[in-house]
C-alpha cells in the first residue's frame, strides 16, 4: 500500500461479529418476546412520548405478522409495517426503533480484538485520506478509535456544547454512517412549527449523545427525541433519499467512493440494492480505484471491473491478519 491515497472502507454488520453485537436473531428474539413491561425498562427520555394504547397495537401487530411467517424476522415485519401505512404509522416507526436501540445498546462490546485493526488505521491515516463508510447503527468504530484517542471526524460539531450534525467530513479519519446510528437522535424546539405537514421531520437538527438521560435533564425545552438509524429489508433506500440528512451522508459516498484509489469492504454481504447501485455506477467510471479487497468468509464480490483488480478474502482470522491483508 503506498502513501498520499485516499483509501476507502465499506462496513457491513460481519465488521461487528466479533465485539459480540446481537445478530439479527438476537433481535427477531426482542419483538418475538415484546411486552408493555419491556418496553417500561426503556430509558424515561423516550418513553414518556408513547402511552400504552401504542405499545400495545404494537404487540397485536407483531402477533398478527408472527402467525403468518413461521420464521419471524423483524426487519421483514418492518417492511410490511412500512409499506403497508398502517394506522398509528409515525409512532409505531419510533417504537421498533426505540427495542432495536435498547438491544444494541445493552450488549458490552468486546473492543480488545479491533487493536490490529485500530493501530493500522491509524498507520494508514498518517500518510493518506481514509474514509470510512458504514451501514452499521452501532457505535462500536467510534469506540475503538476514542479509545486511542485517535482522532476523527463524522460530521457533527459542537453548537452550544450540543454535537449537532453539520455533514463536516475533513479530518484525515472520516466516519460516515449511511444509515443513521443509534446515538443519534432527531430533535425539535417546541415552539416550531412544520412548514410541511407532509414531512415528517421539517424542522429537526440531529444531534448525538451516548448519555441521553442527562441531555434531557439538561434540555429541558427540547422534546420529541427520536433514534435516527434506518431498519428494514427494501426500504432503507427510500428512506435515506427522502431524508434530508441521510441523503447529504450518501452523496458523500457517492462523491468520494470513486476518487479513493483503494476500496476495502468488510462484513458487507451486498444486501441492499441501492448501495450495490452506486458501488457499481461509481467504481465503473472511476479513474482513480486500483484495487478492490472484500473480506467475507461467505461472500463474493459480486462485480468484476475492467479498471481495477479485486481480492477476496474468506477467512474468519481477518482483524489478527488485517495488516498482511491489505499489503497483499
């Protein structure tokens, strides 16, 4: 690997294995067990915007979805649920987000096993660009560099002590999260008042916080807090078009992922159609990529291109080998 590129990264939930996240069983488990007690142990910032008459046309609704798929899977029911606008549409969305943040975020994440993958990172990023993209809600990529203090930029800067996203990507490390994480979260002043009643979220900032019981008690002005990260099968693409904000983070990747002269895809299994799209639009018309690495012990590149070379790399060893990987 030579100096002064800009080398690209493209995560997928394979990225997360080995910290010990929940898989998406773990989370099917969630709704398929969901209960108005579950939902009282979520933190009081939330849920003190849904009463039970809304957890509980939640319930009968996964008990409806659940008697007609013997193998229940919750980002399925979420399509259905999306597609289908079914009454109470708004706020059913922010409960199944509100169970899939709490499943994230009370698994202790195993950070020991990312140090080769940290240190050489970093490494890189002394000589070259690195933009990392990723399609993960968690927040484990921001724990391991914080760790190091390695210093990075995911386009939030600090508004009155408040990190507020701004879609600032200049830093040596980026971090660029496609599909929203589960620290950040929608917010609004309530004396606003929506110039569209059609958009959902005409007048929100977003901002992020890991401890968001004490941005309440802090914040006492700011209501509707809504966990900003996308779910579901097929309908991730529309979603992130029709927001403002996820929008402006995949013209990011769009812009950049064919000036980087490397791409390194990680744990992304090429499930979701409308990232594919531009993976192929943008790498097809590059004049820059020279070379493509996909680690997955499962998965293929599924693309050839005449313009650069690609590598698989289907072992499961790959963070102890990431170095010798990426000098192949």
């Amino acid at each position: 690997m030579t100096n002064n590129k800009t080398i690209s990264f493209l995560l997928g939930s394979g990225f997360s294995i080995k910290a010990g996240l929940p898989n998406s069983e773990s989370l099917n488990s969630v709704f398929i067990k969901f209960s108005i007690k579950d939902f009282d142990n979520l933190f009081d910032g939330i849920n003190r915007f849904f009463n039970k008459e809304e957890i509980r046309i939640l319930g009968n609704l996964l008990d409806a979805f659940a008697l007609k798929h013997s193998d229940f899977n919750y980002e399925e029911f979420y399509d259905y649920f999306y597609f289908e606008r079914l009454n109470n549409f708004n706020r059913i969305d922010l409960l199944i987000n509100l169970l899939v943040y709490r499943k994230l975020k009370e698994n202790e994440v195993k950070l020991n096993d990312y140090l080769i993958f940290l240190t050489t990172i970093k490494e890189i990023s002394n000589k070259n660009k690195v933009d990392i993209f990723t399609l993960n809600h968690d927040i484990l990529l921001e724990e391991i560099l914080l760790i190091k203090n390695v210093e990075f930029h995911d386009g939030f800067s600090l508004i009155n002590d408040v990190p507020v996203f701004d879609n600032n990507f200049n830093s040596k490390i980026n971090i660029v999260k496609l599909h929203g994480s589960i620290n950040w979260f929608y917010y609004y002043e309530p004396n606003i008042t929506p110039k569209d009643p059609n958009n959902r979220f005409p007048e929100k900032k977003i901002f992020k916080s890991t401890v968001i019981e004490q941005f309440c008690e802090n914040h006492e002005n700011i209501n509707n807090l809504i966990p900003l990260f996308l779910t579901g099968k097929n309908v991730k693409s529309e979603k992130s078009k029709n927001n403002i904000y996820l929008n402006q983070l995949l013209s990011q990747f769009k812009d950049n992922i064919g000036k980087s002269e490397e791409l390194i895809i990680i744990g992304y299994s090429y499930g979701d159609a409308y990232i594919n799209m531009i993976l192929q639009s943008e790498i097809e018309k590059s004049k820059s990529i020279k070379r493509i690495i996909n680690i997955n012990p499962n998965v293929d590149f599924p693309y050839s291109f005449d313009n650069c070379v690609v590598f698989n790399y289907k072992e499961y060893d790959w963070l102890e080998k990431f170095p010798l990987i990426l000098n192949c």
